[in-house]
C-alpha cells in the first residue's frame, strides 16, 4: 500500500511539473529556458525559450533579465538591444471523442468521381483539434561602458534587474 501511494505521489509530481510554466532557469538538462552565446568581448547571442504554457510575455521578460544579469556580471552598466526577435512555433493536435472508434483527422480517401474526401459518420467523426504554442526570444547585446546614453534600444541593466526580479525559479 505504501509502494502505491509512492508510485502515484510521483506521478502527480510529473504531471504538476508539465502543468506550469517554464521557470527562469539555464537551458542545460532541459529545451526551456535561457542560454546565451559570446561573440564577442562585448557582444552576446542570448535566447530564453518557454514551454506551451508559458506565455509570450514572460518569455521577453526572462530574455531581458537574462540580458541584464550578465551585463552586471560582466561588470558593466547598461546594455544595448542591437537586435531581437521573438518566434512563436504553433502546432495544432486533433483528438477523438471516440478513442480506437471513428476516423483519424488526417484520414482521407480519393474517390475517381469526387475527388479527395473524408469519411463521415454523425456517431464517429467528433473531433476536437487544439493548438498550442511555444515562443522564443532571441536578442543579441552590446555591453557599454562609459555613461549611460540616453536611447530608445539602451537598458540600465540594474533597473531591468530590480523591476523584473519577481521570476518563478525551479523548485528542486
């Protein structure tokens, strides 16, 4: 009785896990969350990219954040956005009402005197199609040394810090 409790203690966990958003977090053992790439002394690719439940956003809050984190790691004051982008993968999933019963939504059939067509049963054919989408940011930075310049593409890093530092971070 106790192994079973366990066993369904961790399969809520997996699925409560799956359920939330991506966490501010580096992308190392996991598709989600930020990494960067240096290309030169002071220029940096850097990207955060979100589950299917982690909204637009947030996506380009953490990207910001992460750009502002290794600014002042580096030791410098601001950053410029030199360029940035945000992509959003969509996929749509079709399911049946009727599991193992009615027809695949990619089911079609070519007849010579109709053309292509798919089956129709009123019993069998409720499908239900979903979508989902992931987004990922991607900018590229400058870090800047000297004053700050007063610019449209120019962030105080310690500012972007102190007003996008309510993240959810992993829960180990």
């Amino acid at each position: 009785m106790l192994i079973r409790a366990a066993i369904a203690g961790a399969l809520l966990a997996g699925l409560a896990a799956c359920a939330t958003p991506t966490p501010y977090q580096p992308a190392i053992d996991t598709p989600y969350g930020f990494a960067e790439q240096r290309i030169e002394p002071d220029r940096y690719r850097v990207t955060f990219s979100g589950n299917t439940i982690t909204d637009r956003e947030t996506v380009e809050n953490y990207l910001l954040l992460r750009a502002a984190e290794l600014t002042l790691q580096q030791g410098h004051e601001y950053f410029r956005v030199v360029t940035r982008d945000t992509d959003a993968e969509t996929r749509q999933y079709a399911t049946s009402a009727y599991p193992g019963y009615g027809f695949n939504a990619h089911y079609r059939y070519y007849h010579p005197r109709y053309g292509w067509y798919g089956p129709y049963s009123p019993f069998f054919n409720d499908v239900e199609v979903r979508e989902s989408t992931r987004y990922q940011a991607i900018a590229e930075i400058k870090f800047g040394p000297g004053p700050y310049p007063d610019a449209a593409n120019v962030f105080n890093a310690r500012e972007v810090a102190r007003n996008l530092s309510q993240v959810q971070r992993p829960v180990y």
